[in-house]
C-alpha cells in the first residue's frame, strides 16, 4: 500500500517532484498525522522546496501550526539526509548539498517531534510551472475573449492547484493503509 501510494501522488496531474514528510517522535498517531498533513500542506513549504530553498523554518512553523503537542527544544528536522535543527536549534550545515536534495525526485523531509515514540508519513507534490503558467494563459485567453467568469475560474484554479498541489497521507507507525487523497 504505501508503493501504491507513493505512485498515485507522484502521477499527479503537473507534479514536479513527490515529497515526503516522515513526522516521527509525536506523542499519539493523531499528532503525528496532523503535524505531517500540515507541513504536506503548507504553501510556504511546498514554494521553498519549489525553489529549492531548504528553509527549515518553513517546515518547524507549519509543525507548529497543527496543533500537534510538542516543544520545539526538542525538535529535529533533516532535509534528504542533511540534519538542519536539532534540539530546537540551527546546525551548521552544506547550504548546497541540502539545496541538491530538494531537486531529488523524491524530496524527503523528516521532522521528530520529540515528544513520544509515534509516527505518521504524508506524501504530496510539488508543481511544474506549466500547470500554472497554462491556467494563467486561459485567464488571459479568456478575459480578451470577454468572457470574465471563465476569467475568474482559470485564475482560481492556478491559485488552488498552486497552493494545493495534492496530499496524501499513507501509513502510521510504519504500518500501511492509504489515507485520505485531496
């Protein structure tokens, strides 16, 4: 189930790369699925990898928007295999290397919580410029046309397929089971 996973994401309609967030060290499964599902989630995440900008702020912030119970004394956050914080606080680290594992195919995040011995996986994608660049077009096509509501529409969907870029969550604790598909 999770090979099935990571394949329905990677096909995303426009995906650039999959990427992964392994969120490990939560106190309950439903911390962990709500930490990995936010950083999944996040706009700010999905643009820095995007750009291939290993912003771990990005990542710590979405951790913390979740809800999900922990200490940020206690966090420790890797990009690919490049460790970036840990206990809460920066490390020294290659800016390029940690760069070169956000344009892997598969860029994988891992972020320990530090606060029990749960764990949750998410996987989503990042987007091509096309996808935008092609609903942005149809706006403009459309808008020239005098058609203002497809206009509208085009627009919204470059912004929702932006932002959105599609998420799944696919196992806990190692175990498997494909999770809900946005």
């Amino acid at each position: 189930s999770t090979h099935l996973a990571r394949e329905v994401a990677r096909d995303g309609e426009g995906a650039s790369r999959l990427v992964t967030v392994r969120v490990l060290g939560a106190r309950d499964e439903s911390d962990a699925k709500k930490a990995a599902m936010t950083i999944a989630n996040s706009p700010l995440v999905k643009t820095a990898i995007f750009g291939g900008d290993p912003n771990w702020g990005r990542i710590a912030a979405a951790a913390g928007r979740s809800s999900a119970q922990f200490e940020a004394k206690n966090l420790k956050i890797k990009i690919g295999e490049i460790e970036v914080l840990q206990n809460g606080e920066p490390l020294e680290y290659s800016q390029v290397a940690a760069e070169a594992a956000l344009q892997e195919s598969e860029v994988v995040i891992e972020i320990d919580l530090g606060a029990g011995d749960k764990g949750w996986t998410a996987r989503a994608t990042t987007l091509a410029h096309c996808v935008v660049l092609g609903a942005a077009l149809l706006a403009l096509f459309s808008l020239m046309q005098g058609m203002p509501r497809v206009a509208s529409i085009a627009l919204l969907a470059a912004a929702a397929f932006f932002i959105d870029g599609g998420v799944m969550a696919d196992q806990a604790d190692g175990e498997g089971g494909i999770g809900a598909v946005r």
